[in-house]
C-alpha cells in the first residue's frame, strides 16, 4: 500500500473530477424530444437513475484516493470507466424514459454526458502523461474504455438512444461510409509516406532540394480543404474529359480522385518533415564510424540510419493520419463519401443524432489511430534511442 | 609499416590541407600525429582507412598500395577510434563491439568469446558492461568500448582520432595509462592524432609534429624534446621541456640503493652512519615510515620513533620521474621511497639523482 499523499494530486486528476462532478448535477445529464427533430427536454442524472448517481460518487471518491498513492494506471483505469459507466448507465433507462413522453420520441446524450465523457478523456490523459515510460500502458488506458463502449454498441444495449435508431435506418450505409473514411485515409497516408518519406530523404541530401521541398509542403498545409477540394475540381474534369483512359480508371472532378490528391498532399508535411529531421539528428561521427569499420552503403542504410530514424519516421506518419482521419470528413463535400456523409445530411435536416453518427465514429477512429501508431513507435523504438525522463 | 609517398590532399576551393606528405609509420609502435587545429593531421589519418582520398601520392601498407585492397576490406582490417566515439546508441554495448565481427561473420560463439575477453581488456566488467546502452555510459567509460570496438576483429592497425579528447582531465589520464597498458600487450601499430603534447609524449614511440599539412619533424619523442629542428616546435612542445622530458624516463632506472632499518630489530643494526633518516620496513620488507636515526635518544625502540609514509607517498617503479619530482616539490622533501605494487621496499628516488639526469641530457 502506497502512502496518501495530497501533493501526488495533479492538475489534470482534479479538473476531471471537477468536470465529472459538474456533469453529474446539472440538469441535462440526456436530453428527451418528442421526435426526431423537435427541441430537447432536460433530464438530470439523479432522475435518470438515483443508483447511478450514487455509483458515480463512490467512483469520483475511489479516483481521487486512488490519486493521491501514484497508482497513475489505476486512476487512469478508473477514469476511463467513467464514460463507460455513463453510457451503461444511459442505455439501460434510454427505452423507459423515452416511453414516458411519446410513442416517437427519442433520447439523446445532452451537455452532462458529454462533459462526464470529457472528464473521462482528462482523466485518461493525466495518467497517460505520468506513464510516459510504459508506453504499452498508457495504450491500454485508451483500448479498455473504447473497447467496452464497443461492446456496448454491439450488444444493442444502446439501441434505445437516438443516435442508435439513426443508425437502425442506415446500417449497411454506415459500414459503407466507415470502409470508404478508413480507405481514403489510409490511402492518403500510404500514398503520403511514399512520396513523403523519400522526399525527406532526398532533402537531407541535397540542400538545393530542401528549400523548395519545404516550401512546397508547407504551403499546401496552409490551403484549407475545402478550398484545396474545389482548386482541383476543374483541372481534374478538364482532364478526365480530354484523356479518355483517364476516366476509365474512375478519375474526374469530384469524388475520390480530388479528396485523394489533397489529403496526400496535406500528409506530405509531417512525413517529410520528420523523416528530414531524423536524419538530421542522426550524428556524422556515427555515420563516419560505420564508414571507418567497413560498412557497405546498404548497410549503413540498414543497420544505423533506418533503426535510428523510424521512430521519429512514424511519429510524423501518425501526425498525417489522425490528420487523414479528421479531414477525410471533409471529402464528403465532393462527392467522395466516408462518415462526413452522415455529417452533411444531417446539418441538412437539422437531425443532431445524425450529425453524431457521423461525427463520433470519427472521433473514435482518430483516437484509435492514434493509439495503434504509438504501440507501433513504442515496439519499433530501440531501447537505447528511448528518451528517460527529464533528458 | 605504413608509408606515405608524396601524398597532398587539395580540396576543389583549393586548400591545401595535406602538403606532400612522405613519412614511413613503423609496424607494432604507436605513432602520434601532433600539431595546431588545421595542420592537417586528421585529414591524415583518415586517408588510412580512405575516408578521406588523397588528391596525389601514394599510401602503401607493407609494400602493397591501400588502393589494390577492396575498400570494405581494408577498414575491416583497420581498428578505427573517432573523435566522440561514435558508438551506435541504438545497440548494446556487446553489439557495438561486435560490429566488425560480424560484418566479417564470425561464428557466434567467437563473436561472444572476444567481445567478453575485450571488455575485459579495457578494464569494464564483462557481465555487466555487456548488456549495458550507450547512454548508461560515462565519457570515460564509452571512450572504453570505443577502443574496445576498434580491437574487435584483432587488426594489425588502429586508427585514433583524438581518443580521449571528450573526458575530463583525471579521466584522461587514467584512460591513457590504461592505453598504453593495454599497448604494452598487444603491440599494434597505433597511428594517433592528438593537440596534446602531454599526452604525445605519455605514449607515442613516434612523434611527427605537423603544421600546414607539412611534417615539420618526426623522430622518437625524447629527439623532439631535447633537438627540436625549428623555433615552432620549440614553441609547440612549450617552455616546460626540461619537465616534459622527465615523464619519458621511470623511476625503476634511478632507484638508489639504501641503507634501511628493520623494526624487528634493535638500534645495534644502524651502527655508526652519517645518515640522519633512514626508511624503515617490517619484517617482509614492507616499507612502513622512515626514522630520524641522529637525533632520537638510542633509549627508546625504533617502532617510537617511527614516522608513518602513507600509501599513496610511496612511488613505484613505473612512475615516472616527474611524477617523483612534482612529489618531492610538493611535500618538501629530497628523496622518496620506492616500493613495488606488494609494497616491498625497492629503494629511494632523490633530488641530487634527478638533477643529475638532467645535467646530463643537456651534454
């Protein structure tokens, strides 16, 4: 048993559990409507479910004791529940309260919710930042929440929400959508590090290369996607209707082909600029005594400089695809598809809960990208490039 | 042997950095390139290992011409020690070591076998160092598996590019001393480059003192000292050459020897004598302290009147002479003991003995 102490409290420990406190005591922990689109009545947690109420105090209490013995995994465990818990707790009194209004209304998560999610989020976060040299850890902290609420959804144990009754009316479309976010943005991330990655390499090489190379790819980070999305709309048609093999292979001016070159593009950034600078810090002597023992040019390439550089490598292509994953939303304006699709129609209709059909999947994905990438960097980094804290 | 024939490098701005180098490095002997940043000494070395590729010239290695090796043979043939090292952080310890034999594919087990006996030679525990990361190193101690990396395939020549120029001054020494241990056993032939005259003349056999890419003098350090062929040398080697020479000479040729007294006996062995100190040792010949013999009172035992010389007091006999004379300056006396490493009494070093040695250099 590790001794209580107030100083181990942190920053980001206690605003979780201010927010989380906050979430469960205003008024609209959900929302009820009497249909689709009408205006939403508040509904607190305490009427929600006086249990979970209770529950969610004894596990604020148990985060915060749990936080003053540096159990930084064990807090982060627990904060990570706390979403979870929320979304237990939703799903099993979702279908009564909705009975009690209407036979169409619907419910959905309002601010108290979404604020007990956020609290999770910081709560997570702080333990993650104290577990810096258990990188496999602080994966996990993400993983078992986004895993359980997973569950959840699979399980139907959500189905009485709003947002589960749009996505009732879409299944197959939304699986469509999700395959063509993840392809679009895995597409351009691949194509991203192809280009990017020996782009880098050759402005390491050359300094008459690396001036225009940057020139270039920070440039085209500044275009926003849209603009960048409606730029490539007319020279792409232009060639689609003049070169007929083009068109053949599916390219014109809008759809997949457009939202394909700008979302390359936008990844070019941080790939080549993370390839370049891992070269860079990768010291001359180092090289010259690879040289000084005999080492052939490939070996050189294979044995120091690739081991020494992928970790900071990857860490710019996981810059580009949490990047991919957020602006592929985007392409839906183009005719491109993925989860924007869901985005756009439901800003059109008016329908919050089909806004966040296609909003929250994103978020989840972005989030899960995110932690496969670091389990990636934290397996492929050697334990001596492995910064200690403090160094 | 080494030989350069005529060799300059010009680089394409035109500097001269090598100037029509011709010098024969003998085998099993460490020679040292000293001189000014920017003489070119470095640039030297390099063309060795052909890193650096000379513009005219010719380098041969026992007769054969570098150029007729297969470059990749010729660096796996030649120990390499740079500037900071240069260790891989991405690899053990163990795996650094063992870069060449594997370029060279040696079996496994032998690459085990050399890596321990190698860390073991640099003075770094085998079990533990091996497995150890370049960062959980101290200077000195990565400075150690550098040469330790170097030695790895056994090659007939080393390169060493300012070795111990990263480490602090007391680690320096150490290192050095080590060095030329380790010289000592395995009589390879050493090309090292270096702007520290201390250290040149603490383990070169050779010495070639160069400025603007031209060798000014190369002969066997005590020549440098004592004839130096022109006033930069003079300079170069500093105003303090009379000292410097005497770190060249051991305390094992000077030793004088001396009466002692033995405290398991009494004052009858001392008899008459004109001597008014004289060391004493125990009974296994251990040099314990030394003894006033004019003025104590005969009444008393030895053991009494016994004055205690610490340890670290005591000279050995691979000291060096000035090591023996920076002593003496220090705790104001004329003559120091000398024991050997099981603190046997050997003899004494003295002032008027040192004197002599340098009387007759200037000869």
């Amino acid at each position: 048993m590790r001794p209580l102490r107030l100083r181990n409290l942190d920053m980001m420990t206690l605003t979780g559990l201010v927010v989380m406190s906050i979430s469960i005591s205003i008024p609209g922990f959900l929302s009820v409507r009497e249909t689709r689109i009408s205006a939403g009545l508040p509904v607190k947690l305490l009427d929600v479910s006086p249990a979970g109420f209770l529950f969610f105090v004894l596990l604020g209490t148990a985060i915060f004791s749990l936080s003053l013995t540096r159990h930084s995994f064990y807090t982060g465990l627990l904060g990570g529940l706390v979403p979870v818990a929320g979304f237990f707790v939703t799903g099993l009194r979702a279908t009564a309260i909705a009975a009690e209004v209407g036979p169409f209304s619907r419910v959905s998560p309002a601010a108290g919710l979404w604020l007990l999610v956020f609290s999770g989020y910081v709560l997570v976060f702080g333990a993650r930042k104290k577990l810096k040299d258990r990188r496999e850890l602080a994966a996990l902290l993400v993983l078992v929440p986004i895993s359980l609420t997973l569950l959840m959804l699979v399980s139907g144990h959500l189905n009485g929400l709003s947002i589960m009754k749009e996505f009732a009316n879409r299944r197959t479309r939304f699986f469509e959508e999700t395959a063509r976010h993840l392809i679009i943005a895995g597409g351009a991330v691949f194509f991203g590090s192809l280009i990017g990655i020996p782009l880098g390499i050759l402005a390491k090489r050359s300094n008459r290369v690396e001036k225009p190379v940057f020139a270039f790819v920070n440039f085209m980070q500044t275009i926003p996607s849209v603009a960048l999305f409606g730029l490539l709309i007319a020279p792409l048609s232009y060639l689609s209707r003049s070169i007929p093999f083009l068109r053949q292979l599916g390219i014109s001016g809008i759809g997949w082909t457009p939202a394909m070159i700008a979302l390359v593009l936008y990844s070019l950034l941080p790939i080549t600029r993370n390839t370049y600078a891992s070269l860079k810090t990768i010291p001359h002597d180092t090289i010259e005594a690879g040289i000084g023992m005999g080492m052939s040019r490939l070996q050189i390439l294979s044995k120091i400089e690739i081991p020494m550089a992928l970790p900071v490598v990857l860490a710019g292509v996981r810059t580009a695809a949490i990047q991919a994953v957020g602006n592929t939303t985007m392409a839906a304006l183009i005719g491109a598809g993925g989860l924007g699709v869901f985005v756009f129609q439901g800003l059109g209709q008016a329908a919050m809960d089909l806004v966040l059909l296609g909003a929250l999947p994103i978020v989840a994905l972005a989030l899960i990208v995110d932690s496969f990438m670091q389990l990636l960097i934290a397996l492929l980094t050697p334990r001596g490039l492995v910064m200690e804290e403090g160094k | 042997m080494i030989s350069f024939a005529g060799i300059t490098k010009r680089y394409d701005d035109s500097t001269v950095a090598v100037d029509g180098i011709s010098i024969e490095i003998p085998s099993n002997q460490l020679t040292v390139l000293i001189g000014p940043s920017g003489c070119g000494k470095t640039t030297t070395l390099k063309m060795i290992n052909r890193i650096v590729e000379p513009t005219a010239g010719q380098i041969l290695i026992d007769g054969q011409d570098i150029r007729d090796f297969d470059i990749k043979d010729l660096r796996r043939s030649i120990g390499y020690v740079i500037q900071n090292v240069g260790l891989f952080p991405h690899m053990t310890v163990k795996d650094n070591i063992a870069t060449v034999p594997k370029l060279l594919k040696w079996e496994r087990s032998r690459i085990e076998e050399r890596v321990m006996y190698l860390l073991g030679l640099v003075g770094l525990e085998p079990e533990s160092y091996a497995r150890k990361l370049p960062k959980e190193l101290s200077g000195g101690e990565a400075q150690r598996v550098g040469v330790a990396r170097a030695l790895a395939a056994d090659p007939p020549i080393i390169l060493m590019d300012e070795p111990f120029g990263a480490v602090d001054p007391l680690t320096r020494v150490k290192l050095q001393d080590e060095f030329a241990r380790v010289q000592r056993e395995l009589h390879k032939t050493i090309v090292f480059v270096t702007h520290d005259i201390d250290e040149a003349i603490r383990l070169a056999d050779r010495i070639a003192v160069m400025r603007s890419g031209r060798i000014l003098q190369y002969d066997i350090p005590e020549n440098i000292l004592s004839f130096p062929v022109e006033k930069f040398v003079h300079d170069f080697m500093g105003s303090d050459r009379a000292l410097k020479r005497l770190s060249r000479v051991y305390v094992a040729d000077y030793i004088e020897d001396v009466k002692v007294v033995s405290i398991s006996q009494g004052w009858n062995q001392v008899g008459e004598t004109k001597e008014e100190f004289m060391w004493a040792i125990d009974k296994d010949e251990k040099l314990i302290g030394w003894v006033d013999v004019f003025h104590s009172s005969r009444e008393a035992s030895i053991e009494s009147t016994l004055t205690e010389v610490a340890r670290e007091e005591i000279l050995q006999p691979d000291s060096t002479v000035k090591e023996a004379l920076s002593r003496m300056l220090e705790s104001g006396t004329v003559a120091l003991p000398v024991a050997d490493s099981t603190g046997k009494f050997l003899g004494q070093i003295s002032l008027s003995k040192i004197q002599e040695l340098t009387r007759s250099d200037k000869e």
